[in-house]
C-alpha cells in the first residue's frame, strides 16, 4: 500500500485493525450505523454489494458523516468497481483475485484487497504488485494456522482475514504480524439493525477495538 489513501488506512489499522461491513438497502439505516461504529471507535467501513441499495447506501455514508474512511466490498467485476469508484468508494475489497480487477483499481490509485485464501493466489497477488490482500474465508480456510503458514512464505505480504472473524477470535488472528486488520459483520448484527439498537452496535466497536489493543501489546 504506497498511496495517500493507503497511508491513511495504515495509519487508521494502526489504531484500530477492525474493518466492520455494513450491508444495508436504506441509506438511512446505512449512515446511523457507520455512525454507531465511528461513535465505538472504528471509522474504516466496507458497504457490500448485495442489496440494490448498496452504492446509495455507501453514498449516503459518505456525504453525511465525517472522518469515516468508505470502501465497498463484494466488488465482483470491473464494471462493479468503475460503479463504486463513481460513487465515492475510497477502496475495494472482493471476494476473489481477478486480475483485470486489480489493474482497474491500481490504475486509479485505489487500495485493493482482493481475496485469497490458496498459495498461487496470494503469489498471484504478489505478481501482480500488491502488498496486502484479503484472507478469505478466513476461519474455513484454515484460520491462524493457515495464514501463520503463508505468511512465513510470503514474507512482505500483508492479510486482511475476514469471514468467520468475531470476537472469539480476533485478537488470535490480530497477534500475528502480517495482518494488517480483520473485516466482518459480527460488529453489525442484522437484528440489532432491525430493532434500531444502534447502542448495541457502539458496544460491539468498542469491544473490538479493546480486543484488538490487547492482542497488538
Ligand atoms: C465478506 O464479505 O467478507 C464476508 O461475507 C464476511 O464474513 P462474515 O460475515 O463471517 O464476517
């Protein structure tokens, strides 16, 4: 990550690794939860792609709170990144490693994370001039042993492990090294959402962010 916006995520993972996602499909819903994250210390937020919603809801973060670094995430496609570039998104995360994807952001300067979870993907990553990729799924793909294991071959490689992340596990995953954050949706409960419960959501911020200062003494 060489870029002012990947100095500015390195320096946002420095004092909290913790990427919540939000999916949501009323940007109203959208900005009170990013704003419950923010208020429990976490202000890097990945909106995904899988509600019609999504890119107003990643808009609507974006143009009503401050501060809050926006990336959107489950970018499947080239077309899916041009879309949420034109919207705002400050970087991108996927679930797989696609090549042309990659290119598109690097050619625009924007940080990208996109999936791995195999040897020849995170070489692939690596050839392609990355420094830090997803790891995903990150519990059913092999967990802290998996990613002990690829980070000793890929030694300047950086991972994001998201999927099956939770508090159960984050401060295992954020004692190695090589990772530069964790993502995951256990910060933003779909039935904490529902009932408007946005204290519920602070408290799990702030938990994370505890968790993570433990687990990077
Ligand atoms: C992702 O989009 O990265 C994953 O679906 C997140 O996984 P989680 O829901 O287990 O956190």
């Amino acid at each position: 990550m060489t870029n002012d916006m990947s100095q500015i995520l390195t320096t946002k993972f420095a004092a909290a690794p913790v990427v919540p996602l939000i999916e949501a499909d009323d940007p109203t819903v959208a900005v009170q939860t990013a704003r419950a994250l923010q208020a429990g210390g976490l202000d890097v937020i990945e909106v995904v792609l899988r509600t019609d919603a999504a890119l107003e809801c990643m808009e609507a973060i974006i143009a009503e709170t401050d501060d809050i670094v926006v990336g959107a995430g489950t970018i499947l496609t080239v077309d899916d990144a041009q879309k949420a570039v034109s919207r705002g998104a400050q970087f991108i995360v996927c679930p797989g490693l696609v090549d042309a994807v990659v290119n598109f952001c690097l050619e625009k300067g924007l940080p990208v994370f996109p999936g791995t979870m195999t040897p020849g993907e995170v070489q692939q990553a690596h050839c392609l001039g990355l420094d830090t990729v997803k790891f995903f799924p990150a519990k059913l793909a092999g967990g802290v042993p998996m990613l002990k294991a690829l980070s000793s071959v890929f030694r300047n490689m950086r991972f994001m492990p998201t999927g099956g992340v939770s508090a159960d596990n984050l401060g295992e995953f954020l004692a190695l090294s090589s990772v530069v954050a964790c993502g995951g949706s256990w910060l933003t409960p779909k039935e904490a959402i529902a009932a408007g419960d946005y204290h519920a959501i602070t408290n799990l911020a702030r938990e994370a962010v505890r968790l993570a200062s433990a687990a990077r003494l």
